[in-house]
C-alpha cells in the first residue's frame, strides 16, 4: 500500500510522519476505487474529516458479486483444515496489526478501552470459528439409519454467494460476527461495510489480502445501504442475505421481499453494540456480544444440508 | 419352429403347445370396507362444523372425474377460528405439555394410522388417482413412520440441539399440495407436534380426504382439541392463512411459483418460513454403471406417482457409450407398464391428479415435439374416462428446450446425452432448481465427487425417490428453504434461546 | 472373454419386489397354473432313487391328477443316468422328455473325460436332455476358459440331446458372478441355463433367476438365439411358480412363456399347482390327502 498512488483530495490529517491511506474497495483480492468515482467524507465525532471513502453503484455490487462466484468452489474446495488454518492465520495477522485498528477506532470515535477491547474480542472470535471448519459436520452432520439397505448421510455444504450487510458498530466485531460463519460455512462473500465507521472494515481487507484467503472470497464495498442493498438483495446470482437485527426495518423488508427473486436465504442475527453503550460499558457489552455471536448455529443458517444415498449391497 | 429356434428343446415337436397371451386380469382393490362421507366441514378445535353448501367445492375422482364428494371452502373467519383454536390450544394445553405426553399421542397416532392402513391407502387413491400398490406399500406406511420417529423425538429435544433449550415457535400454519396428500400431512404435522407446537393445516383442494379422514382418527387418540385444524380450500383459504397474523411459522409445499408469492407477503413480519418447492432432478447415468438396475431407477425417477413428484428425475443424462443401450432397454421396460384404474392392484401408473395437470403435461410435451424432440410412449391402453396419460420419454432434446428446463410434473422423461463427467455435473445444475439428482456409476470415488459438486438437498446414488423419516429432505437454490426429516426436519419447529435465529 | 457386468443386488432386489407385487387372479390364474403344469421338470435326484420311486415318479407325470382327466402333462421327469432307460421305458409313447443330470453331479469334481463318459452313458440310455453342472471351483479361481471348454465339449457329446447347464448360483457368491457365468455357458453353447443341483442352499431364488433372464434377453438381442431358463430348487408353491412367470413376461416376453423356453425343476410343486388348480375351479381350498404323494 506505502507505494500506491495517492491522488485523493488532501487530507487536513496529513503530517510528516504520517500519510493517510485511501481507503478502496476490496474485489478479487485487489484494491479497486468504486467504478463510480463518487465518495463521501468519513468525519470523526466533531466534525473533522477523516478520509475519503467511495460511494460505490451498483456495479461495484456487480463486480464484487462476479468475483465471489467465481472464487466460491475454490474456498469450499479447501479441506476444512486448510480453511481453519487460513483463517487462523488472519487472527495471526490482525493480531500483529493490532495497533492500527486501535487507532482507526481511536479516530472514529471510540476510547481505548473499547477500541482495545473490540480489537482482542474480533482476535477471540475469528479463532473460535477457525476451530469450527472441521467440527461443524462432526457436530451437526449425521448418519441415518433408514430402514432399508442404504447407507445414508447429511452433511453440510455452503450455500454460494453471500451478501453480508454489516451494522453501523461495532465496527470490525459486527462485521465479523456476520463474516465468520459464513467462511466456515465455505460461502463467498460481498460485505457492504458500515456506513459510518468503514475504515477498520476496509483495513480489514489488507489482513485479508495478507493472509492466504483466496481472491474473491471475501469482497468489501463502501457506500450506502440505500444505494448498495437494492442491487444485492435483487441480484439473481446472490444465494444469502445476512444482516444484523438493528438494520432499519425498510431494508430489512426490502431483503425479504426480493428474497424471493431467486428463494435466497435471509438471517438476521444481533452483532450491533452502539458506541454509546460500547464507550460506557466496553466490557459488558464486547463480552455479551461476544458470547451471542460464538454460536455455531450461525454456521448451519449459511448452509445446506445434503443427504446422500447408497445401496449396501455384496 | 424357425431356424433361429433350433436351440428348443423336443417338447416342442413331442407336446403340442399354443403360442400363450399371456396377461392380468383385473385385480381391483376392495372399497367395501372404506366410507367416507359426500360432504365435509372443517375441522376446527377438535370437531368438524357444519358442511356449508353455498361456501363450498367439489373433489372428483380423476379416475372417472366424477364428484367423489364435497368440502367446505374455509372463509376468513373460519380460518381465523381455525388459528385461535391453536392459539388457545398452544397456550393453555399443548405447550405445556411435557415432551412425553406429546410423545404418547403421536406415538397412538402412528399405530392408529397402521391399523387403518388399507382404508386410507384406498381413499388416498380414489381422491388422488395414484395407484394403490404406492398408496398401499408407500405413501400411507410411510406416513405413519414418519409420526413414529418424531414421537420418539417429543421427549428428547435438548440432545437434538446441542447447547441449546429448544422452544416451541406456536401456531404452524401449513399449506400441503395434492401429490402426496397424507404423506405430506405426516412431514408437516408430525414434527410440528413434536416439537410442541399447533397446527393449522390446509390440504390441497383437489385431495382433501386423508386430511379429513385423519382427524376422525384424532378424534379417537383423543389429541387436545385446537391442537390440530385442517382448513379446507384452494388459493384464497391459504392466503387467508398465510395472512392472518397470529401465526407464527409458515410450512409450505407446491410450487416454487407460489411458494415466492408466500414469501413476498409475508416479508414484513420477518416469519419463520420452509419452504419446499418444485425440482427439474437429473438423473447422471454413466457408462460403467449397472444398466438393468438404472434402468429400473429411472422408471422409479420418473413414472413414481404419474410423475407427480418435486423429486423426480426428469432428465437423463446419459453417457453416450450406452445411450443406445439403455434408451432400447428403457423402451423396452416401459412395454410392461400398466397404465389404469388406480385400484387394480397391478396399475404403475395411475391417474393424472386433475383435468388442468393432464392438459399441463399434454401441452408440454407437444411444446417439446415442436421444439424437435422424438417421442415414445409406452403401448399400454389407457382407459377411456378420466384423465389419464402414459409414461412418455423424449429424446433429441437440448439444454434450452422448455421441456428439459420446466418442471412438467408428469410421466415425462427428457433425455439428453453427455461425454464427460464435468458435462454431466454442469448439465445437471444448469437450472434454477435444486431438490434432487441421481447418480449411477459402479465407481465409489465417482459417486462422491460428483455427489459433492451437484446442488441439491438430495442425491440418490444408484438408487432414487427414497424416503425415510431419519433422512432430511429439502432443496437448494429456487427448490425450497430449510429441511423436513431426520434431525435436520425439527429445526423448523423450534426456536434456540439467545440469538433470535430460527431455522 | 466374458465381460463382468455391474450388478447392484438391493436394486436387483427391489425389482423382483415390485414383481411380486402384481395380483394374479381368475382367468390369467388358471392358465399360468396351467403353464407351470407343463413346464415342469418333475423330479427325483437321490442316492435313494430305487425302480419303484421312479416307476412312481414317471406315472405322477402321465396322470397328475386323475380326477381332471384334461390336465396336461408335465415337460420332462429328471433322474440319474442309471434310471433314464427306465424312464424311457415308461414313458416312450408320451410326449414327456427324459432329462438326465450328468457331469459327476452335483459337484462336477471329476475329470473332463468321466464327466463325457457320463454324457454318453445317459445319452445312450435314452436322454432327451443332459443337465450338467459347471466345474464351480474352476469358475472361482477364474479359469473361465477351462469352464467354457467343458461346457462346449459336453454340449458336442450331447449330440441331438439338449444340454442345460447348472450355474450352481448358491456356490458362486455374487450375482455379478452369477450373470458372467450365465454369458459364458450360453457363449459356450448351453441350450438352457439352470440355476441350482438342489443339493446346495440357497437353490433357485428370485434375484439370481431375474439376473440370468436379463443375461439371456441380452443373448438374443445379441445373437438372436433364444436360450432357455430353469429354475430348481427351492420351488415349492404355485404362487412362487406364478411369480416367476410373472418375471419371464417382463423380462423376457411371452415367447418365453413356453415348455420349450422355460422349465421349473421341482418335486413338490406339481401338488400345490394341481390344489390350486382344483380350488380354482371348485372354491373350496384343497388337501394333500386328496393328491397323490409321489
């Protein structure tokens, strides 16, 4: 990124030492700028501009929908020990860029306690659900015994293209929480990041696109929700829709509704903290989030269970 | 004896034998001891009201379309009675009760259903025209399987989730469809009750009468009254259902276009919903397979119940190797199907369901004629009333003919060959649907590589249309949302404490 | 030389349960009691055999029942090579043909020369048909050519005798088995495959039967030549007879519906037939104290 070009407006933030990033969508393992050229200002809480982050169209949506398709057989394709050890591997690196975010939460608004906090409650998370990838069918598959001569069994598999619509705070957790089952699940993803607090969410790319997770798997676009869940919650080649139950109710009714475009499946699960409650009570609330969010069933809402059947014969 | 024969032996010339015709005669189930009554109420908190005449509609039996009897068309308000009975039922008696007293009445229900086996088998066959030998050996016995094994489940809820406390979501409201009235009855209500919840069922209008003949047999186990209702009528009485809004679940079973029609309206309350849809099922055969054994499996995909089958493997796919082979084989099998009276015990195919499926299945398939397909049906006579059609396999067909891309959901096959097994895979989930597909190779590597890369909720192996009340059932893509049967069936009755999510 | 055929036995299973399922009655009842009538091998294969108990055996095959003067007479009686001039003797002005087994029956563990000698000898005596057993042992350890070759030199010693060759279907293990070796006897010249000696459980079953009529129907769609089946063993009821011939129809077609295509091999079902037969045409079931017993 220290070499890129940086031909976005100048930042008041800009001091000798420090060069503020533009902050890009993340489709296909690359850094593209929203197709559309357009992007608002991302302030902090008095006011001051922070960056520049894009108002990406529908053909952001589009293109980052292309790209999960097209990656989705090869992240399912992983053994699940590969996958656990990939992911895994992002909490290493997220680990190690722990500072960075801090101060992104910092920026935006949070105290270091939270900031700190959220940070080691996204590390937590994201190793819990790496364990998971080669429990999940030893948890919840089964074989079952049919009264009649055949061997016969379910497992999991993962539904296809997910589109993940990421509430406002916490701003990485949140996300995370709707992210993670899903890469254990072995779905690809278009996450439409948080509209106010975007950045720990496109930093979040660059662990990503350091961390051996296949191009395309995981897709980050900013902008609008009312721009940006229209075209995925329409788009005929997105299988899920996941959200968080804070999301405005018109939205929410918006996915069900065009849910049934193609029959995709819509979750909705409690990820949200507002940072009010996250900078008053930074440890009771992570904790309880973090608790209602280590839930494997979340892995079985972003999955389809196959049966398969065989003679038992000589 | 021609010189071919030179092979027989002597009895031939020292015996003198007539060449032998050899043929069924009629074999016709006995309905003497069936009743049923010409015209029925609903069924609502544990009796049946009043047969209303001038809100009313008539059932026929396809086999001759003649009126079998008449129901009653449930209004709105009766609907409404229909979802406070299991709104007072769920809240004062059934969902209080411990998981074993649930388990005792489904329990009595299965075992009431088995004694009263042949009676039902005949009525599911009268109504619906399928023949009785499925009726009999399979729609009725697995019906009552099905309330079986998720008896056996009222009492053990908390090992099926583990981690959790699972809770009963309340009022069920389920809409079935006509292919397999009982059976589908079974799917919905039995986990339901298990899982401790309450029921407001409506039947298909065109089969209505194992519904009605099933809450007689309630009566006698002694159910709580308002535990179970069944709501008879066509499209309005489940948009009355579906609308009311003290439900707390949608289970619905039909067609996929109806099925994105429920889950548009009722996007707002955010319900808990399953959904299981229509299907266009491949049906792999590769070249290594065991052909005589396939080619009973595709008469098994296909011709099952008149082709009136979400499930069915409507398409062949081939290996050119053996397409020949097995297209002669399938045409010669076919010879032997007896198309008839659903109640001859030696009909394969019976009648098609309504007047409006045959005239679906007849435009179809001449759609596919135009469209350049070749056509063959098998030589069975078919009777002159009623609605019949026979099993019917079109070759010469592409990926883009309507009739390889459309749910026909009747006795036709399409047939279409493939050289590779990447061809086959591609083929086979090229389409919106997602239930089911066959796969018949001798190669065990084969069968799970390809299982593994084919969307559906289902994949028979050398085998196909198997169920089993231990087995989930439930299609991917445009093909349904969430699983019936197995342990998979109960998370569609039950909320989990702490997340709010429901499946 | 002889391809192996893929056989899935559950699905082999299920279609001979769905033909099991069709409901023979009245009419169509009465003439597949017929058929299995006339296509019996009636038969007795003891150490014990005297010339009494085949004296016995062939007059049970001139008059089944004497009470139903019209009712027609079996296909062939069975005996050993010792018993076939006899045979022939009792029954040279009927139409019933003389089969005898041969080949060091039943285990066919002896040398290819005495197992010709054998053919011979019955052939001279008077046998219409020589039913031989495959060399099973051989067939298992894969020496498929050394099966054949017996199986074609036998068939040229039978000379206008016709030959039917026993599988042996319980000794061979699979059905898989079962299928290469019916191609391989009707390869080698069998005139009829047969499934079983009736010395070895399990004898003639439904799915090894469906399995050796569908390598037959193959034969002919093959070769053109119409080979012969006969279950034997194990046969005891007309309702398992009627079954069978349910399966021919449907498999096979009504050509082989026919003496000259299709043969039980069985002692006590010509009785329960010949009950069934009665009760048909009176209403009232039957007792055995009313047929004789031979």
């Amino acid at each position: 990124m220290a070499n890129e070009q940086t031909n976005h407006p100048t930042s008041q933030a800009t001091t000798m030492n420090s060069i503020p990033k533009t902050y890009k969508n993340y489709i296909n393992g690359e850094f593209p700028r929203t197709e559309s050229g357009r992007y608002y200002s991302v302030e902090a809480l008095d006011g001051k501009h922070i960056a520049n982050v894009g108002l990406s169209s529908k053909k952001d949506v589009r293109n980052a929908v292309q790209a999960a398709r097209k990656a989705q057989a090869t992240w399912a394709q992983k053994t699940a020990y590969n996958r656990g050890q990939i992911m895994y591997r992002i909490a290493e690196i997220l680990s190690g860029r722990r500072e960075q975010f801090i101060n992104e939460m910092i920026l935006l608004g949070y105290s270091q306690e939270a900031a700190e906090l959220e940070i080691n409650a996204c590390i937590e998370l994201i190793v819990y659900f790496a364990g998971w990838t080669d429990k999940i069918d030893q948890v919840f598959g089964s074989v079952n015994p049919v009264a009649s001569d055949h061997f016969n069994f379910s497992r999991h598999e993962p539904v296809g293209v997910v589109g993940i619509i990421s509430p406002e705070t916490p701003s990485l957790l949140g996300m995370l929480g709707l992210l993670l089952p899903n890469m254990v699940a072995g779905n690809s993803q278009v996450i439409i990041a948080s509209k106010q607090f975007p950045l720990p969410t496109c930093t979040f790319a660059e662990v990503l696109a350091t961390s051996d997770v296949p191009a395309g798997t995981v897709n980050i676009i900013t902008g609008l929700k009312s721009e940006l869940i229209p075209p995925i919650s329409q788009h005929m080649d997105v299988d899920v829709l996941v959200g968080d139950v804070s999301l405005d109710t018109e939205f929410r009714v918006l996915c069900e509704v065009e849910s049934a475009s193609n029959m995709k499946r819509v979750y909705f699960w409690e990820s949200f903290i507002s940072l009010d409650e996250l900078n008053s009570s930074p440890n009771e609330t992570i904790s309880t989030c973090v608790h209602s969010l280590k839930d494997p069933y979340h892995i079985l809402h972003v999955q389809e269970v196959k049966t398969t059947w065989h003679p038992i014969s000589e | 004896m021609s010189e071919k024969n030179s092979s027989v032996l002597p009895t031939q010339s020292k015996q003198t034998t007539v060449p032998i015709d050899w043929s069924y005669a009629e074999a016709p189930e006995s309905i003497s001891h069936v009743t049923f009554n010409k015209s029925y109420g609903l069924f609502i908190n544990g009796s049946f009201t009043e047969y209303n005449e001038n809100q009313s509609f008539e059932s026929t039996n396809p086999a001759n379309g003649e009126c079998l009897y008449r129901c009653t068309e449930a209004s709105e308000s009766d609907v409404d009675a229909a979802v406070k009975a299991a709104r007072t039922a769920f809240e004062g008696v059934w969902g209080n009760y411990s998981g074993t007293q649930r388990s005792h009445y489904l329990y009595r229900i299965a075992r009431l259903l088995q004694e009263r086996a042949r009676e039902f088998a005949v009525l599911e066959s009268m109504d619906g025209g399928k023949p009785i030998r499925e009726s009999r050996d399979i729609d009725i016995p697995l019906a009552a399987a099905y309330f079986f094994y998720y008896a056996g489940w009222a009492d053990k809820l908390s090992y099926a989730f583990p981690g959790k406390t699972p809770k009963p979501l309340g009022v069920c409201a389920q809409i079935i469809p006509w292919n397999f009235p009982l059976l589908m009855l079974a799917w919905k209500i039995a986990p339901a009750l298990a899982c401790g919840n309450t029921v407001v069922l409506k039947p298909a209008e065109t089969t209505s009468l194992t519904a009605l003949k099933f809450c007689e047999l309630l009566q006698d186990v002694g159910l709580p009254d308002g535990v179970v209702n069944i709501v008879t009528g066509a499209a309005k009485t489940g948009e009355y259902l579906v609308q009311h809004p003290d439900i707390d679940k949608i289970a619905f079973t039909g067609s996929t276009e109806v099925g994105k029609v429920i889950q548009r309206s009722i996007a707002e309350r955010q319900l808990p919903s399953t959904f299981e849809l229509g299907g266009k099922g491949a049906f792999i055969l590769f070249d290594d397979a065991a052909l005589n054994e396939a080619v009973e499996g595709i008469v098994n995909a296909i011709f099952f119940n008149q082709g009136h089958v979400c499930c069915a493997g409507s398409r062949l796919l081939v290996q050119e190797g053996v397409a020949e082979k097995v297209i002669d084989l399938l045409k010669k099998r076919m010879q032997h199907l007896i198309v008839g009276d659903p109640l001859d015990k030696n009909t394969d195919i019976g009648a098609i369901n309504s007047k409006e499926q045959l005239e679906t299945i007849q435009r179809y398939v001449k759609t596919g004629i135009q469209e350049g397909a070749t056509c063959f049906e098998c030589s069975s006579s078919l009777p002159t009333s009623g609605y019949y059609f026979p099993p019917t396999i079109l070759t010469g067909v592409s990926q883009s003919s309507s009739v390889v891309q459309e749910e026909i959901f009747g006795p036709v096959l399409t047939i279409q060959t493939f050289r590779t097994t990447d061809e086959a895979i591609e083929k086979a989930n090229n389409t919106p649907y997602g239930l089911a597909n066959g796969i018949w190779t001798d190669k065990g590597s084969k069968i799970f590589y390809v299982g593994s890369k084919l969307k559906s909720g289902v994949v028979w192996s050398n085998t196909y249309n198997k169920f089993d009340p231990t087995s989930p059932f439930g299609g991917y893509k445009e093909s349904g949302k969430g699983r019936e049967g197995g342990l998979s069936g109960l998370h569609a009755y039950v909320k989990l404490d702490n997340n709010g999510g429901v499946y | 030389m002889i391809d192996r055929i893929p056989i899935d036995a559950v699905g082999v299973q299920e279609r001979v349960a769905r033909l099991c399922t069709r409901s023979i009655k009245k009419e169509s009842k009465l003439q597949a009691l017929d058929l299995a009538l006339r296509m019996m091998d009636l038969t007795t294969l003891e150490g014990s055999d005297s010339e009494g108990k085949v004296r016995q055996l062939c007059n049970k095959a001139l008059h089944p029942y004497t009470e139903l003067p019209n009712i027609p007479s079996v296909a062939a009686v069975c005996v050993y090579p010792n018993r076939v001039a006899l045979a022939k003797s009792i029954l040279k002005d009927s139409s019933i043909s003389i089969a005898s087994v041969a080949t060091a029956f039943p285990s066919g563990m002896s040398s290819l020369q005495i197992k010709l000698d054998d053919v011979n000898y019955a052939v001279s005596e008077g046998a219409d048909e020589i039913d031989m057993v495959i060399s099973r042992g051989a067939f298992l350890s894969g020496e498929y050519a050394r099966v054949y070759d017996e199986i074609a030199q036998i068939k040229e010693a039978c000379g206008t005798a016709h030959l039917k060759v026993i599988l042996e279907t319980g000794e061979l293990g699979s059905l898989e088995n079962v299928r290469m070796a019916s191609d391989l006897a009707m390869k080698a010249g069998a005139d009829f495959i047969k499934t079983s000696t009736g010395k070895i459980t399990p004898a003639a079953t439904m799915p090894v039967v469906l399995v050796m009529l569908q390598a037959i129907r193959d034969f002919h769609v093959a070769t053109g030549k119409k080979i012969g089946m006969k279950p034997a063993g194990g046969i005891r009821s007309s309702k398992q007879a009627i079954q069978y011939l349910v399966m021919v129809k449907e498999t096979l077609g009504n050509d082989w519906l026919d003496p000259s295509l299709f043969r039980f091999g069985a002692s006590s079902l010509a009785n329960d037939v010949l009950m069934q037969w009665v009760k048909e045409k009176t209403g009232r079931y039957q007792s055995l104290n009313y047929f004789s017993n031979d």
